[in-house]
C-alpha cells in the first residue's frame, strides 16, 4: 500500500488505520535466538537495523530489535500496523522512502537520526493460519530491494515463524500460548481505554474421553475448532490463547454490561456439535472468570490465576457450561493451594503432610491382616485437616501426582523401618488417583521408591475406584497390568458406588473387592442395605476375591456379616486410623506374643488396635 493508494482511502478507512497506529510497543530482553535470525536478515539484505515483533490487535511485543536502542523505539505510527493491515493481501511489504510517505515521516526512526528511509518486511503467518507478526529491516538511504532480497526474507521468515511458534505458540492450534497471552494481558490492562477487562480460564469437560476415543489427531482437530470458536466469539479487539490441552484463556476489554452480555452466549459456542466417528458430540466447560475495572495496575498472572481457581471450584462431572466468577471464597482456597504446595515442597511454615494408618482386621482369625495409608495435613493454624478437605484441591490444580508419590514414600519409609525393626509387617493399601495411576512416569516412579527402601513390590496394595474403571477402564486395565507386574496387589475401591458394572471390573484381574461404607454401616437394620450386599457378596465370589467391608462402626453389623461369613473388615469399631508411632506400638504387641497364643478375640483386636 503506497502513499498514493492512502490519499485514495475513504475518509472512514483512514480513521480506522489512524486508530490501529497508536499501537502499544514493549521491549523486553531480546530473544538471543531470534537476535541471530534479524543479524542475518540485516547482513543479507544490506540494512542498518532490524526486529522481529509479535502483534496482537493494538499490542507489539519485540522479542527481537538488533542495532536500535528503546529510546528510538516510536509508541506511535508503528511501521508494523501497516503490515498487519496488508498482511492478507501481500505477503512482501516495503517502503522506499518513508521521508516522503505520509505515514511514516513523522515517525521518530524517519524524522530524528539517523533518518532511517527505507523499510521492508515479511509478514509472519503461522502453520495454521494466524499472524504472528513480521520480520522487518531499516536502512537509511532509499531503494527498492531485488527479487533475491526479497526471497531471502522470506525464507528467513520461515525460520521466524518456526521458532515462534516453537516458543511463543501452541504446537497444536498454532495460538498464542500462556507466555504470550499473559503479555498480552499485561500490557492491555496497562494501555486499554476501555473501563472493564473480564479474564477467562475454559476447562472443557470430557475432552480427554473423547481424545482417548477418537484417537490424537480427531482430538487435535477438535482443539482448533474450539480455539477458532472462541477466537470468533471473543471478536478481534480481544485476547484468546491457548494454555495447552483442553484448556485456554480469555480477555475481554469493554463496558462491563456489553461483557456479561458476551458470557452469556459463551455456552452457544462451545456446545456447538462436533462430528466424530459419524455420530455428534458435545463438549461443555467449566469457565472461571475474574472481573476488573481498567487502567489495573497489578499483575496479569494473578488475574488468570484467580480465573483459574474459580474454574477448578466447579465440581463433578457437567451437563451443561458453567461459568463461576471467582470471590472471597475462592480467595481462601487460592489460599489453601498455596499452603498445600509448599507443604508439599517440604516448607515447614505450612505444616507437614503426614501418613496415618486405618487397620484392617479378619475377626474370625483374630489377625491384623493389613492397613490403609491415608494421609493428613497437620497445618500450624488449621490443626489437622483431614483428605476430604485438601484432596479435591489437589486433584483440581494437578498437585495430585506429588501428593500420591508423597504418600508412597513415606509409607516405603515407614515400612523399611518395621522391617528393620523385626516387626511383623502387613502389606498397606494406597488410593492412587486417576490422574496419578495413568500418570506417563508412575511405573518408574513406583519401580524407583521401591528399590530405594528396598520394599517388595507384593507389600503394596493399590486402590482402584469403580467410578475410575467406568469412566477410562480401557487406559485403566493395562496400567493395573504394570502394577501386578511389580508384585503389587489390587483392590476395586468403593465397590457398589459405580452402579456394580461387571464389564469394567472383569477387564482386569484383581486381589480384592472393597464393599463401600453405605452398604456395611446399618445393614443389621436395612433390608434394602442387606439386599445389595448380598448382590455384591455374589460378584466377590464370582471374581473368587477377598470382601473386604469397610466403614464397620456398630456391633450389630459385625453380627450381621458374621452370620454372612464377610470377615475381613475395616472402620471405626476396631479402629480409626493411627499414627506410624502407633502402629509400631500395634506390631511390636503381635510381635511379642507367645507362638502357641490363641487367636485374639474381637474385643481383644478391638483393645489392641484402639488408642
């Protein structure tokens, strides 16, 4: 677009290319990698100066500036707006002498020294599409460069466009990624007119089924529908950016009417069908926002991260879109992450994360016969917080595989320590989360700690929920195959709570059934309770797997599962879960027992086990 074609512009036109000039610059520490590519550029080309810039809307970053200084760097008339603006119909933009062009001689590179005159630059288009920005070269004296110069930038451009999208991109939807999104943000909320800015985190629900499905490269198609949907939703003067896997940001600057307008039909957009495997499919999202009036001078990453929270505070599984705005009670809990990563991470101020021990007992034999790890916070001004409080957390902001592998070596500890001790050890039972079970490094994480305390693998018990057998039991089973490799045994937790699906739980071998606490707690009283035992005594012995009843608290039940020959038990009649001090108390007690001893009666395990 030369000078005359400007003077021929509607008067509308030029207002609007008058509106994109007052663009925001921001110059960071060069980029040495995109340094060495703008050398080349310049030393190929025979130019004085030169830059690479990301642009977004009104926004320029320079990752790359070689042979200028800031001061030179103009915060209006940015040569870079023009190629946007051409970007679509040229793939080559260049100004012979920008002295004499009305678009640029005011700019401070053209009016002040040393008068950079010419100008050329490619435009950065990604593999999927999107403008990234442009590779650009100055020289103070005019000329119009040749066909091979021309070429040369272009195939430098190349390079460019690999290494942002390598750094600065999504590899699958070729969108701005975290780091470009959050600076993005920040130099908005510094430089917007608009009153209102409103940050989005989107979650979407049952993507990674429908990923496991349909196989990595449908899902991958998927992401880039959903990221161009969002991108069309949220209009061109607006942020969107992709955080990786299922999960992106938004930004939405305007009156804050006109926002919560646009909220309200973010639902439409997502739960727009796919088609996959020749039927359709929806997705839904969990969306946490945080509002806030602009100019805001705090940080874009807290407003993400408070999007973020507000997100993961969305429970269950979804039937629809839900968008939560984050508030005090979310503060709190962004809060208690906090606290739980640096526990976590050992930091003594938040307190300690600490493994107690629920006993399992076979009445009739009068035998301890295992125990349940099940961990605890013991937090300096909470007191003891107990998994229900703290575990969703984790599970919610993909801390869980830390706290799993925490659990697991401190129970390896605990049990090298009886072990040495000559104590007569049972093997101990851990729940794994799901994300924790099908965790890529979990079977040499395992393989690791266990070599490290020098515990057999055959000690260890590993918990598998039903609900996790329902929802991935075709990731699940080959994973549980690994762990009975190791030697390790396995239960199906929570049995009865997953409507009892047969076909799940027979994919895999397994060593025990759990029965779930809402059918052992009052089923002296309940003939609907007893008759769901009964169902599920049945698939036990169809499996030919140990029952074990856990949540056991009155006498009455005992009797009850007496009568039924359910002897393997677990709850608060015999005991509530012990400290590793405790439990040593519990074995060397078993230890010292005479070798001709009778078994132990049920009051007897009930005085042993209880404090």
């Amino acid at each position: 677009m030369d000078s005359s074609a400007l003077q021929q512009e509607p008067e509308a036109e030029r207002r609007r290319l008058g509106e994109l000039s007052r663009y925001a610059i921001t110059l960071d520490e060069s980029d040495p990698k995109l340094d060495l590519i703008t050398s080349l550029a310049i030393k190929a080309v025979g130019a004085d100066i030169g830059g690479i810039s990301i642009v977004y809307q009104s926004q320029i970053w320079l990752p790359s500036r070689v042979g200028m200084e800031a001061r030179h760097v103009p915060r209006s008339g940015s040569f870079c707006t023009w190629v946007v603006c051409a970007a679509n119909e040229t793939d080559f933009f260049e100004v012979e002498d920008a002295c004499n062009d009305p678009r640029f001689r005011s700019n401070p590179l053209v009016s002040q020294a040393p008068h950079y005159r010419h100008y050329a630059a490619v435009p950065l288009h990604g593999a999927r599409g999107y403008l990234l920005g442009t590779l650009w070269v100055m020289g103070e004296r005019t000329r119009r460069l040749g066909s091979d110069h021309v070429l040369m930038l272009q195939g430098m451009a190349r390079l460019v466009v690999d290494t942002l999208e390598l750094r600065y991109c999504n590899e699958v939807t070729g969108m701005s990624n975290r780091t470009v999104f959050l600076h993005h943000l920040q130099l908005g909320l510094e430089h917007t007119v608009e009153p209102h800015v409103v940050v989005g985190f989107v979650d979407l629900a049952g993507f990674r089924r429908l990923n496991d499905v349909f196989g990595r490269e449908q899902g991958d198609l998927v992401l880039r529908e959903m990221g161009e949907r969002l991108a069309s939703w949220a209009g061109a003067q607006n942020l969107i950016g992709h955080l990786g896997g299922d999960q992106f940001a938004i930004a939405l600057f305007g009156e804050r009417e006109h926002l919560a307008d646009m909220m309200e039909h973010l639902q439409d957009w997502v739960e727009r069908p796919f088609v996959l495997g020749g039927g359709v499919h929806v997705l839904h999202a969990r969306v946490g926002v945080e509002h806030h009036d602009t100019p805001y001078s705090g940080s874009a990453v807290a407003l993400l991260d408070a999007a973020d929270t507000a997100a993961s505070s969305i429970p269950g599984s979804l039937q629809r879109t839900t968008v939560k705005q984050y508030g005090s009670e979310l503060l709190a809990r962004s809060h208690m992450v906090f606290e739980l990563q640096s526990a976590l991470d050992g930091d003594a101020r938040h307190g300690a994360l600490m493994v107690h021990y629920q006993p399992q007992v076979n009445y009739a034999q009068g035998t301890l016969i295992g125990l349940e790890a099940l961990v605890r916070w013991q937090h300096p001004q909470r007191g003891m917080v107990f998994p229900n409080s703290f575990i969703p957390l984790a599970e919610s902001t993909d801390k869980i595989y830390q706290l799993d592998l925490l659990v697991l070596a401190q129970v390896c500890r605990d049990m090298r320590g009886w072990l040495d001790a000559g104590l007569p050890v049972v093997p101990v039972s851990l729940n794994f989360s799901r994300r924790s079970l099908l965790h890529p490094q979990v079977i040499a994480d395992l393989t690791r700690v266990l070599a490290c305390h020098g515990i057999p693998g055959h000690m260890l018990e590993f918990e598998v929920t039903e609900s996790q057998l329902l929802e991935t039991v075709e990731l699940v089973a080959p994973r549980v195959a690994e762990f009975r490799a190791l030697g390790a045994r396995i239960a199906v937790d929570d049995f009865g709570t997953g409507y009892s699906n047969l076909d799940a739980i027979s994919s895999f071998p397994f060593d025990r059934l759990k029965v779930d606490r809402q059918f052992v707690n009052g089923v002296a009283e309940s003939e609907k309770v007893a008759g769901l035992f009964h169902l599920i005594q049945g698939i036990g012995e169809l499996f030919k797997a140990e029952l074990l009843c856990e949540g056991l608290e009155e006498e009455a039940d005992l009797a009850w599962l007496a009568q039924r020959g359910a002897v393997c038990v677990q709850g608060w009649y015999f005991s509530a879960a012990r400290t590793p001090d405790a439990i040593v108390g519990i074995l060397k007690a078993l230890r010292d027992r005479a070798p001709d001893a009778p078994p132990l009666t049920v009051q007897q395990l009930r005085d042993l086990l209880k404090p």
